[in-house]
DNA sequence: GGCGAAGCTGAAAACGTTTACACGCGCGCA
DNA sequence: TGCGCGCGTGTAAACGTTTTCAGCTTCGCC
C-alpha cells in the first residue's frame, strides 16, 4: 500500500468509494473526475487521479455499463459452413475479422467475437442481454434460410449490419462487395485472353447469393460477347479447396471443351487448379483460372491465382462506422463496394516484362513469373 | 404483446421484475427458476420460463456480472510486431485465433479479441475492470521487454496463460511448442538428405525467445552431425515475407555456400524462396528450405514447403483449458507440446511415389509433387 | 449590503441482478 | 396438541457505477 496516504486498508480490489476516502472527496466527484467532467475543481481532480493511480484502480465496467446501458462493445458473429472442417477457416473472413478488430480498437470499442453454426438461436444473444451494443454479420450467407431471422432482428429493434450480397428487399442493412461487377470484369478478362469455353464454379443459387451475383456478372459478359453460359461448364461448390477440386472434375468429365474456369472463391480456385494439374492439364496454358476475394494464399499459387480483390480494410472500417452510426440512431445506408481485377498468371494473361501494371502485384524483379512464361 | 397474459404495459426491454409480476411470483423466484435453482416448485418454474420466454426475456449481463464478480468471458490479446504492415496478421497467430475462439465456445465463454502493439499499458485493461476473467497473450514475444509486464500482472494477481517459449525463469504460465525440438527435428532432416552447409533465418536472441529455441535445435543437429553453425550463414529476421527475403539475400551475398536454409517461420521461408527465386536459384535443387509452423499456404508454396508443424487445434484447448484452471483457483503447469515435421517438397526429400508416409500432407494421386520430380 | 450567478461538491436514487435469511405452510410423529 | 422439518417463496441487501438535484461557497455588481 502506498505510504503516504491515509491509513485505509483497503481488501481486495480499491474501488470509487476507497477512492473517495483517500482523496477526502465524495464517490461522486471521484467518478466526474474520472470521467473528466469540467465541473471538478482542477486541483480535485488531480488528486484524485493521484489516488486512483497509486491503487491501480480501474472503474468496474459491468456496474457503469450496467448505469449507463451501453457496453463499449459490439460483437462479431462469424458464421460457417457447416460442412467445412472445423479448424480451418476461410481466410477471407480471417482477414475481414482483422479488419473489423482493427477498426473496432481504433473508435474504442472492444470485439467480441462468436463462431456460429448456422443453425440456432444466436440472434438473440449478444445485444439482447448487453454485452453489445450492436452486431456484425459475417459469412457466405444463406439466403433463404437467414431470412426469418433477419426480420427477427430488425423486428427486435436489434443493431446489426451484415457483410454479403446486397439486395434490394434484405432486412437490415448490408454491406459487401459488388459481386455482379466483379464477376463481369473477371469474365471479360478470360474473354480478352481470347477463351470462349469459360466455366463457372461455385454455386449459383440464392442459397448462396453472392455466389449468385458473381455468376450473374459472368453470365452478363458472356451475352456481351454474344456467347451463352454452358450448363455443362458450372458445377456447384461451397468455398473449399475440396469443393473446388470436385467441381473441376465434375467439369472436366462431362466431357465439354473447357479453356477457362471462374470460380467463385479463391479457395475454389485452388482447388480447382489441384484437380487440373492431377489430371495432368497446364494453367494457363490448357485451362485459364481466375478467383474471387485475393486471399493471401493467392500470391504464392504456382502459377499465383488471378483473382478479383475485396478491399477487406475498407470494408471493416464501414461495417464498424456504420453500425456505431446506426447504435448512435443514425440513419444508414447499404453500400457495395468496388471490386478491383488483380491480374496474375492463371488466367493467362501477357503481363508487360519491364514494369508491372498498377493492378499487378509487384515482386521482386527477375521473379519466377516471367521466368516462367519464356521458358 | 401477448394477448393471454395479464395487462401488463412493458415500456423497453422487460426485466425480470416485470416477467415476476406476470407470473405472479416475486422478482427473487423469476431469477432462481432462470437460473434453474432446484428449491423454485417445477410448475412455477415452467410459467415463469414460459413468460420469459413469450416477452423475449433475457438476463442482463451486465446486472449478473456485477451481482456474481465474473463476466464468462476471456480476453485475448494478440501483439503484433510493431513494423508490420497492419493489414496482414502473421497466419499462425490467425490460426491460433480461430482454435481459442472454437474452445472458449465450446466451454461457454466468450472471448474478448483485441491487438496490441506491444507498446502501452495493456496490462492493465480488461481484467482489472471486470470484463474479462483471464487473459491469453499470443504473440511472438519479446521476451526482455516483456519480462516486467508479465511480472506486474502476476504480482496484481492477474490470471492470464501465455503462448510462446517455454523459460525456467518465466513470470506465469506459458504453454507453447517445444521449439528445440522442431529445430533439431528440422536441421536433422536436412542433414539426412545431405545438406551440409545450411543456413538460418531468423533472430537468434533472447528478444524473439521462440526463434531463439529453433536456433538451438538447429546448431544442436549441425553439431550432432560434427559441424559448427556457420555465422556466415545466419541473418535475423522478423516473421513477414519482406524480412526472410531480405535476410535471405543477406546470406546470399556474403558468398559463402549454402545448400540449405531453416527458417524461423513460414513466412520468412516463403520470403527466402522468393528471394532465391529472383537469383536464379532453385528449391529444392540448388537450395532446400525448411519452414516453421505450418500455416496454410505452406501447402501451396511451389515448390510446396516442409516446416515443422505447430498443432493449433490443441494448443488452443491447452491455453483455454489452463486459464479456465486457474480463474477456478487451481495450480496449473506450463507445457511444451511437442511438433511434428511435415515433409513435402522444399526440403528436396525423395518422397515414395505410390503412398506417401503419413507425415505428408495427402494429395490427390499424380499430382504436381510427382510430376514435377520426374521431369 | 443584498442578491443572483457561477463554481464545486455531496446525498441519494437509480441500473437489474443474485442470494442470505426469514417466513409460512403442511405434514409426520411423539 | 405441540414440535420439528421440508419445501417454496418473499424480503431486502448487496454489487459499483452514473447522474440528478440540491446545497454551500465565493464573487461581482447594483
């Protein structure tokens, strides 16, 4: 115990009333000046922010959360596919959880986050009992089955926002890429490679409804250069490696020519170019391969994955503002945010030897990418 | 409101004085039935649940914490290297995120995320005010700077469980690999495929104590083997890409020979190949590479990357599992969990063609690994 | 000198729980 | 009849804040 202060013994941890009676003040001015009211006298509060520091003493969130009925904190619900493997999560949304941590620390909130299986009762949890003040919705939603419990959420007057495929008649308030516009670009990229035979993987339902919009906008570029989607070059997939190799096959034994595949996720990309290699085809030079989302895995494929990038700090830096804002009662707007071609080598594209185009990722020069394409 | 009860209004969110007085008990009994006290009468019970239930009724944490001193939840605090670039969370440290996460739901916590830069006070934080009953530190720490924080933590009585080095001296607990034993493990495979003159990436002082124990792994084995460590071929190097290029270079460019490189991390393994790449070099011809932690892209390298694998999954238990022991009052131990050598290609073994040995990750039959050998 | 205003501070009432304690009731048993 | 004992329930006191309201000085100004 600190010597020159009063002789009070304090037990376990000091709380605003010990604080009150080192100081010789009342709780109650020991909590203004803590919280930096202007009204206490300036050499009051200093004296008191003497006392609170030698005690270490620290204002108990649970009873000031409890008086003022705000936690300082917003939660972040991660939802999987059930399918998936457990331990691995989708590196998309680890990089958009990064963000979202970020963002959060950065406008002095706290994260708590929650892995969800889609299945039950999680909409009630966090806001409903105080631990937060607002809710962030992350995954490749279904969007049927997340409906209902959508409208449950706005019926309840619950803050949430949610990260996925922005339409028209969702409850709440989305953000997420544009997927369409997305789709579009990678797909006229593969066709200004001069491929005709141009595969989609992923699935194209509304169960998966940015999945969805990305077909929609290959589907577009298709009919731009006067061809039609082939159903016999789609093959349904969940965001998986696995699920990417077994599309490609599914694909690739029906039998139809195939000079490209989009696929719509990195991961199913991966996948996807496993399954050609094993059956002994080149990338790019027998089948074009270009993703979605620009993991960080994506630089190192051999040959490294052309895909189209989610600016996923931006996007966390919006879900968080915009949910404060609608905490604060503000009224907020779904936004769909522009994606950006990263062109690399699996779709096949000439990249210019001397100096890369901005959209290129750069690497040190001499690199195994050209290095690979003279040989 | 539902029609069947009494006329009640409930102006906000209902509390439990309000489910009290619709089920015509007192507020004292609504808590105990929640809370599944066995003295509350079952039929009691049920009526009272059922209103809860009918209003959407739910415990406010807040008030619970306050009342009960314990929050249900832990804290994780993940330090970053302060030079990283903010955007990329070294993919260990996510995969270790992802496994806490799973393991402190599935013991019925929540967890508190937050990163760190190493700098101020955190000590201090989500403990001592209540909204966390113990922390998890994850990081690659540095240990000399550490070393008082941890101190001061364990003197304020702090419950909190570590990831990293395991050290004698250490101020609390810490659970991590045995690092020692994945750089002996690692050189030793190296010099089994005839490497001689192998090189390390990686700080090798007490300021990243982790690297430090893979260090003395390796010069264990080279000595094991009756050579000395060369300083020629060592050069320090942070966990990012850029920093095992650059040291990867580093080496390069004092001439002296090297036929193999162990790097501290994955990410400076993957760095040094880029790096070898750019000279014209080749892995594993020229050059074998061996990583450390197996994080996910290390599968997808190319030449695919053999590292020494660090088990997340059951790491994350460990930590949870300790910190739950010891918030309960228990004594806990630290633990060193043993790691497991993932050979694929980088480090230029001879792997059997027809079944790979069951260290290796599977991949599907006649793939590239096998292809790109019999070329 | 009186009066209002301004500047600080203290008393006390919330916030919504959990739980120790007391109480009432019905029953078995002496 | 009286006693003791369970069983179920209610009363009330915490838990540690924040904030309204009121009160006490002190001061400036007419």
């Amino acid at each position: 115990m600190p010597p020159g202060l009063l002789h009070v013994q304090i037990k376990g941890k000091p709380n605003s009333l010990d604080i009150a009676h080192l100081a010789g003040v009342s709780q109650a001015t020991v909590s203004r000046a803590l919280r930096g009211h202007a009204s206490v006298n300036r050499a009051t509060r200093e004296r008191i922010l003497e006392v609170a520091k030698q005690l270490n003493y620290k204002v108990d969130k649970n009873a000031s959360n409890l008086r003022t009925q705000q936690s300082g904190t917003l939660a972040l619900l991660l939802f999987e596919d059930p399918t998936v493997d457990e331990s691995n999560i989708n590196p998309f949304f680890l990089s958009m959880l990064g963000s979202i941590t970020r963002a959060c620390a950065q406008r002095g909130y706290d994260l708590l986050i929650s892995f969800q299986q889609l299945s039950r009762d999680w909409h009630a949890d966090y806001e409903d009992c105080h631990k937060a003040d607002g809710l962030i919705l992350l995954g490749y939603g279904d969007y049927l089955d997340y409906r209902s419990r959508l409208e449950a959420l706005v019926a309840q007057g619950t803050h949430f926002v949610r990260w996925g495929a922005v339409l028209a008649d969702q409850p709440g308030l989305s953000i997420g890429g544009d997927n369409d516009a997305g789709g579009l670009a990678a797909t006229r990229h593969l066709l200004a490679q001069g491929r005709r035979r141009i595969g989609f993987l992923g699935h194209a339902s509304l169960h998966a409804p940015e999945f969805l919009e990305r077909h929609q906008g290959y589907a577009a570029a298709l009919r731009e250069a006067g061809l039609t989607p082939d159903p016999l070059l789609q093959a349904d997939a969940i965001s998986t490696e696995s699920a990417g190799s077994e599309a490609a096959n599914l694909v690739l034994e029906r039998g139809a020519r195939c000079d490209a595949l989009f696929a719509a996720s990195d991961l199913i990309a991966i996948g996807a170019m496993r399954a050609l290699f094993a059956r002994g085809l080149r990338v790019p030079e027998d089948v074009a391969v270009v993703g979605y989302d620009d993991i960080p895995m994506a630089q190192s494929t051999h040959p490294a994955l052309t895909t189209v990038q989610q600016d996923t700090r931006h996007a966390g830096e919006l879900l968080v503002d915009a949910l404060l804002r609608m905490v604060q009662g503000e009224a907020v707007q779904s936004i769909k945010l522009p994606p950006r071609l990263m062109v690399r080598q699996s779709c096949g594209a000439v990249l210019q030897p001397a100096r890369a185009p901005a959209t290129v990722t750069p690497l040190p020069e001499g690199t195994r990418r050209t290095r690979r394409h003279a040989r």
